[in-house]
C-alpha cells in the first residue's frame, strides 16, 4: 500500500528535523502507520532506525549496534560487545558530527519493559551525549499507556526534554478517497469497515466486492482481523473480560453513561474509569453537543466507539463468535443484510461528512473558519432535537447546521425545511449563540431533486453537498 495522507505530520517532522536539536515522541494504537510514517521521513536522510521486541537487554544492544555498524558502514561493529548504552549512542553521536541526523527507537516500551530504568538512561544519554550533536531523536510506540507514562508525563525522566509530539490518528476518508479508484459509495462503505486505518485498507482491495473481502479478512477464521481487538486491548495489558463487555454495550447503542452501567448491573461511578481508560487509548469517545461551553465537565456527555473495524467486529462478528468458530459465516451475512447500509454505514457516514466539511472548509470552498465541528442533540422542551453535523465559526460569528442523508434517491427540500425547524425551535442554540448567523447544509451521496436545488438557489446561506462536492446552483 502507498503511502497516503499525512501531509501535516510530514511538514512538522521536516520542521523539526530543521531545529538544531529535536525530541520527537510519536504514539498511536497498533497499525495505525507509526512506522510507516517514520520511514517515508527517513528517505534521503542519515538515519539509524532501530525497532526494539520483547528481548533480553544485551541482545537490543547487539541488534542496534548492527543497526549502527550497517549506517557508519563500520564492520567492526557488528560483531562489538557493548554493555552500556551510552557507548552505542556515542558512535551515533560521533557519526559525521557535521551531518544532521535521525535516531530512531521504534516500540521505544519494549525497552521499558526489559529495563525499567531506560527512560533515565535514554534522559542521561540526551542530556550528555546526543542533544548537541546534530542528532534528531524520535521515539515511537504503540502501546499508548505506556509510551503516556515513561515518556511524556511529568513523572517521567523524560519530561521536558521532547521539543514536539504527535499522537497519529487514522487517516482521513478525504485522504483515502482521493487516492482510490472506488465509487464515492464503496469508498464510505470501505471507510465505515476498515476506519482509515491503513493496516486494515491492505486487507480490502479496489474492485472486489466488500461482503467477500469482509468474509476473508474478518469472518474467516484464519482472517487476519478476526480476533484483532483482542490483541489490541491484550497488548495493553488489559483485563479483555471487563472492557469487552463495556464496548459490547455501547456497540448495542448504549451511549449514556447510565444505559451503560445498568446493562452491565454495575454502578455508574465504578464504570467511570474503565471509561477514562478506554478513552485515554482510543477505543472509546465521549462526545458533548457542540454547544457545551466546558465540554469536560458536562453531563449531556455520550460515549461511542471511536474506531469504525472495532465498532463493526463487536456488532457483527463478536455475538457470533460460536457460528464463526464452526465456519457458519450465513448468520451473520444475513445480519448484515439487514442493516449494514441503512444503519451502520448510515452512522458512520455522518463523520464522515463532518471530514469533508472539515475539508471543504480548509480549502476555502465553504466560507467558514469551524472553531469545532461536531454534532447537537438536546431532549428539550420542543422534543428530541439532533443535528448530524454542527460547527462554531467564533471568527466570524456563525453557526453551521448540517444533514447527512445515506439515501440511494436524491434528497428533497423537505430536509433542509425539517433542518431549519430544527434550528429555530431548539432554545439551546439560540442562548448559546443570539447573535450568530446560521448557515445550513444538506449531505448527499445520491444528488438532489431539482425542488432542493431550487430552494437552495433561492436561500444563500444553504450550502448542498453531493458526495465530496459543494453543488453550485447559482
């Protein structure tokens, strides 16, 4: 798979690799494309990329010296027994001390785990013998509590000495639609599976069917994702058992911290850091209305499952585990034909389309600076009110209003009106914001009738996209 996206990520680590000195820390969930992203950078430059596993101390110590020995082209080196840390970042040190180069520690917790005073080392050794020496130092890894704990927190000997840090997110469908030779429709069914992540797009060609790609990669016993959130939670070292159960209930559509803790017979409160843990790693989001002033401290908070593969294996794959374990894959295509399109892929269109406003608002094509793009909800004296997507333009003293609509028919003008009522009776937005002007949009990913193209010609502060597009009815 190429490499795709990334173009923010890429400009910062060339902006820090032009600093004197520079202490990158780069973390993510698993096959989220750390390393990939490392190595695009690494291109054309002097690097020594050292990946640490699960090993004895002194075998690291021999692998990265060969890493060090196949770099300077020294062969002595490699069959060299160092016994101390420092001498090997010495020789890197000393490599051509006029050039710049880059020093990577990839899965940098392996070395924590095998030695727990590594951070203090790797500190004495920036201190000492690095930082001044023309040497970009970056450390990745994948297991966040712990790259959190040793090397970004105040307890930690590191604190204080990155000069940057980025947390890699999974790419954006803008970005993986650019590149893919998909339909606008197959590209967001793929997106609502895989979820940017481009571990998982490797599994999923352009051009096969999606239900048979699912069936190999995910329903399959010998597919590559069929136990994956296993492995994602066991590798943080956390009780499966527990978390399992949490995200099961919010993936039945439990998003209320209450709904949560009665379908699971716990107390709210004893729920709330299983929470803050899954939060903290990335498996779970807690969302507010746009509104919200302090969104950390409100209570109309909702908790999702903010990875679109982890969503879809615990809707349809995880209750079925027993049929899956004797090959009876029927099952669950016949769930899924019930309503993968109308309600899985429907939710998931909805970020999606916050992505391309986003998108759409950065390259200028929507007049619109978003201070936050988000959604509102309110069960409020008119009745439940909720918007797909809503953004705060504070710049210029604006309001976005937007509705997605997953339809194979062209949407009609009656939702822009049922948008518009919404807006007007929904008191919270108006005490939230009297002032501001409100624009609105309609999402599309089949067209619009010729009645909303009228009206949108008609009303200039309605915005219609179809698919990644704004239409241009004037």
């Amino acid at each position: 798979m190429k490499f795709i996206g990334r173009k923010r990520e890429m400009e910062k680590l060339e902006s820090e690799y032009s600093r004197d000195s520079s202490f990158v820390v780069i973390y993510g969930r698993r096959r989220v494309g750390k390393t990939t992203l490392i190595k695009e950078f690494l291109k054309d430059k002097t690097a020594f990329y050292f990946l640490a596993t699960e090993e004895i101390e002194s075998q690291s110590m021999k692998r990265l010296a060969g890493v060090v020995a196949r770099t300077t082209k020294n062969r002595l080196l490699q069959n060299a027994t160092f016994t101390d840390w420092l001498d090997l970042f010495q020789v890197i040190a000393d490599y051509e001390p006029e050039k710049k180069k880059v020093f990577v520690i990839d899965e940098f917790p392996y070395l924590v785990k095998t030695n727990s005073a590594f951070p203090s080392i790797l500190q004495n050794a920036w201190d000492e013998v690095l930082k001044d020496k023309n040497v970009m130092l970056i450390l990745s890894g994948s297991l966040i509590g712990m790259m959190q704990k040793h090397a970004l927190s105040y307890d930690s000997p590191l604190y204080g000495r990155r000069t940057s840090q980025m947390r890699l997110a999974p790419l954006l469908f803008t970005d993986i639609y650019a590149v893919q030779s998909l339909s606008f429709t197959e590209s967001v069914e793929q997106y609502a599976v895989t979820g940017g992540v481009p571990k998982y797009l490797e599994f999923f060609e352009d051009g096969r069917e999606l239900t048979e790609q699912i069936k190999d990669a995910v329903l399959s016993k010998n597919g590559f994702l069929y136990e994956e959130p296993f492995f994602l939670l066991k590798s943080e070292s956390m009780t499966a058992v527990n978390y399992f159960s949490i995200i099961k209930a919010i993936a039945d559509g439990n998003h209320k911290i209450g709904k949560i803790a009665g379908v699971l017979g716990i107390e709210s409160s004893k729920l709330t850091p299983y929470l803050s843990t899954l939060s903290d790693l990335g498996f779970v989001e807690k969302r507010t209305p746009v509104t919200e002033k302090n969104p950390e401290k409100s209570r109309k908070g909702l908790y999702f499952i903010a990875d679109n593969f982890i969503r879809f294996w615990f809707k349809y794959v995880y209750p079925y585990k027993g049929e899956l374990e004797l090959d009876n894959m029927q099952i669950v295509l016949e769930e899924m034909k019930k309503d993968f399109e109308t309600k899985f892929v429907a939710f998931a269109y909805e970020d999606i389309c916050k992505d391309i406003f986003a998108n759409l608002c950065k390259r200028g094509v929507v007049d619109f600076v978003p201070s936050r793009i988000g959604a509102y909800w309110l069960n409020d004296y008119t009745g439940d009110t909720e918007i797909d997507v809503m953004a705060v333009d504070n710049q210029n003293k604006r309001i976005f209003a937007g509705e997605c609509k997953d339809h194979r028919n062209p949407v009609d003008a009656p939702v822009y009106y049922a948008l518009k009522e919404k807006v007007l009776d929904a008191g919270e937005i108006r005490k939230s914001y009297p002032v501001y002007d409100v624009i609105y949009g309609v999402f599309s990913k089949s067209g619009f009738t010729q009645r909303m193209l009228d009206a949108a010609r008609e009303t200039s502060n309605l915005v219609l996209v179809n698919e990644d597009n704004v239409i241009d009815v004037h």
